[in-house]
C-alpha cells in the first residue's frame, strides 16, 4: 500500500530520508522554508564567484559517505587538497596534524548534495513553504501539515521534522495531539541549543598563495573561528582574485548578529589582515554575510525519546538527533530515518 510521506526541511537530512525512500511505496512531499535546497550546506553566486559560506564540506567520514558520494556522480566533485591549519587566540598559526581525508564539495557548491539525491528521487519539493504545526486526527490516524499561511495539506501517514530543534521544537508547540509522549518529545527537543555563527565573505581583486585551504581557531580564543580559501575548490572563484569565506566565533556572532554588514565588514577584514600579516586585506573590493542563528548543536535529543512518535509516524531527524554538527552525520540521520518509515 503507498503511504503519503511529509518531509520538513530539505537540508541534508531531509534530502537523505527522500532518498532512502525513492524505491520505495511512498509518495513523499518535501517542505521546504526557502527559495533553494541543502539547509546549510549552502552556495551562494555573487559577482562571477560561487561559494560555500555555510558547511564548507563533506568529509569522507567513513565507506559508506565515501561510497554515496561517488555514487552521486564524479562529474564535477571537488576534492580541497590543501589541508586545514590551526591558530591560537594570539594568531600563532600552526600546520595542522597530518590528517589524510577527502574534504568534497562540488565545482557547482555544496548544494549538489542535496541536489543530487533529491534527482534520484521522485519527492515533490514545495521551496518557501513554511511550516507552521502539525496535527493528527485521533479518529483515521493521519497527520495534517499547517504552513505559515494557514494552508493546510496531507492526509499524510508519516511527518519527519528535520529543522534544526529550536526550529522543531516551535513546530511541536503549535501540535495538536494529544498522545502523552509529546510532553517529553518537546522537552527533549527544546532541550537542545544552537551556537549561533556569523558568516563574512570577502573578495579581493588579486590572488594570494598559501600552503593551507583553512585556519582554523582551536583554542576559541580567538573572534575569528574559522578562515577558509573558497579559490581552493575548483571552479568558485575565477583565475586572479581571491575570496575567503571568515566564519566568526559564537560569541562575536551572537554579539554582532544584528550589526549591519558595512559597520562590521571592515572590523573583520582587519582582524584577518592582522592574523594572515597581509595589508592588503584590509580592502576587499566585494563583502557578503550571511548569519547562521542556529548554525551547530551543542548537544544530542534523547534518542529513545524522540523515537516514541515513531508507531504514530512522527520521525525526526537532523545533525541534532546524533549531536554532530556536520553534513554526514545529518545526512545519515536522515537516511537511516526513511529507512525506519520505510520498514515501520
Ligand atoms: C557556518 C557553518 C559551517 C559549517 N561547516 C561545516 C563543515 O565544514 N562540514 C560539515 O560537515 N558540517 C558543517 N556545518 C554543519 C552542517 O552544515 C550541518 O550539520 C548540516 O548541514 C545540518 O543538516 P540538517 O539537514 O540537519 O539541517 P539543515 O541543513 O538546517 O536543514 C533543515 C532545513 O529545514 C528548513 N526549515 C527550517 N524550519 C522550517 C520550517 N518551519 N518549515 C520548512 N522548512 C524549514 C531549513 O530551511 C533547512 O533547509 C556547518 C554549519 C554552519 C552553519
């Protein structure tokens, strides 16, 4: 019998539940809140240049990530060769430990993750839908879907909520139902905190060389937490510029989240020209931002817990069902939750 699947969220886990269940009999309806696909394993194009100013990449965690992304398609997958350095809270830079992983994203961004599972699929995608609640209706046992317009869809038999959980958590606040483990699913899930980053990116009309891809801040001293060279991945920046994607520390973003762009753009750029000892960057020609309110779970949702909807068919999934904020964990999550429904 098909069973009318409702996916909320088409980032990396909700991109991996489609997938999971594309061979399968269910009608899945993805609901995403905005214009593109892949949550915040985001690309964006601006001035000739792409790039990845929210998850920088993909590592070959392990043979089965290795594995789904060269079944994906090699065509135009980008391995980022340089490796990942280190500095301190006093911009002593350091070469980072030795460490043999791929580090992918695609020389059309890292939205090709989802792009291309997604292909595989035959999911009906509605981009800026937002979702509002959820409801079941004791009596058929369905679920119904409330968007931010008031436009309710289903019938569906299954619901899995892959936002980020403060975002979930708003959705399950405004559910109606009445079973008595939503009590504890919405304390699990509200349980869960964000750290929230800021993204700066800045372009220079010129090239720089360097034996790194990426500082990254070890020791959270430091207000710049991460510093990566987008010209690094084949195919985002053109031949003679330089664009350097600066993710700030938690605490400068949360300080700053608000700030327009032009009053901290050249604070940024100067801390970089300070840590990289190069003038020149205090002057970008071009500068971008994008903040990230909910950008990487400081902790895990209790997993038994959050699996009590589950003989209802309210799933979850996300990089905060296995407390690690990165895209193969988030992918997995959802993957390994349409195969749940798919067997439930
Ligand atoms: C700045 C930054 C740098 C990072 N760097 C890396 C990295 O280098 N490597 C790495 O592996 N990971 C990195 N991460 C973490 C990685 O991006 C995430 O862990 C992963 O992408 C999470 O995927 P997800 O599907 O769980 O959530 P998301 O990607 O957040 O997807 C959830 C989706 O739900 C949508 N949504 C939210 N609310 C609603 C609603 N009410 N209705 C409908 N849709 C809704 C969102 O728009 C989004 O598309 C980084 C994250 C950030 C922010």
């Amino acid at each position: 019998m098909t069973r009318d699947v409702c996916i909320v969220g088409a980032g990396a886990a909700g991109a991996g539940a489609a997938y999971a269940l594309r061979d399968t009999n269910s009608n899945v309806t993805i609901l995403e809140k905005s214009r593109g696909v892949c949550g915040r394993a985001a690309t964006r194009r601006k001035n000739g240049c792409r790039y990845d100013h929210g998850a920088n990449y993909i590592k070959n965690h392990d043979q089965r990530t290795t594995q789904l992304i060269r079944d994906l398609g090699e065509d135009g997958l980008v391995d980022v060769e340089k490796p990942v350095w280190t500095f301190d809270g006093d911009g002593v830079i350091s070469t980072g430990d030795a460490r043999d992983q791929y580090k992918w994203s695609w020389t059309e961004g890292i939205t090709q993750l989802a792009k291309r599972l997604l292909a595989q699929t035959d999911a009906a995608v509605e981009r800026e839908t937002q979702v509002a609640a959820i409801d079941h209706n004791p009596d058929t046992g369905y679920w119904s879907v409330v968007d931010a317009t008031g436009t309710r869809r289903g019938p569906f038999d299954v619901v899995l909520l892959t936002p980020p959980a403060p975002q979930t958590a708003a959705i399950l606040t405004e559910t109606g139902w009445g079973n008595q483990c939503m009590v504890g699913l919405r304390e699990a899930i509200g349980s869960v905190e964000y750290r929230t980053i800021r993204t700066i990116v800045l372009h220079y009309p010129f090239e720089r060389e360097e034996p790194w891809y990426a500082l990254v801040n070890t020791d959270k001293e430091h207000d710049i937490g991460w510093v990566a060279r987008e010209e690094c991945k084949d195919g985002h920046v053109p031949d003679g510029e330089s664009l350097l994607v600066v993710q700030l520390s938690p605490e400068w973003s949360t300080e700053h989240y608000d700030d327009p762009l032009s009053e901290v753009a050249p604070d940024v750029a100067d801390m970089v020209a300070a840590l990289l000892d190069d003038d020149r960057l205090r002057d970008p020609d071009w500068v971008d931002d994008q903040g990230w309110r909910y950008a990487l779970p400081n902790g895990v949702a209790n997993r038994e817990i959050i699996r009590r909807g589950e003989p209802n068919g309210l799933y979850f999934a996300g990089d905060w069902t296995v407390g690690e904020g990165r895209v193969h964990a988030a992918l997995w999550s959802g993957i390994e939750a349409g195969e749940r429904i798919a067997n439930g």
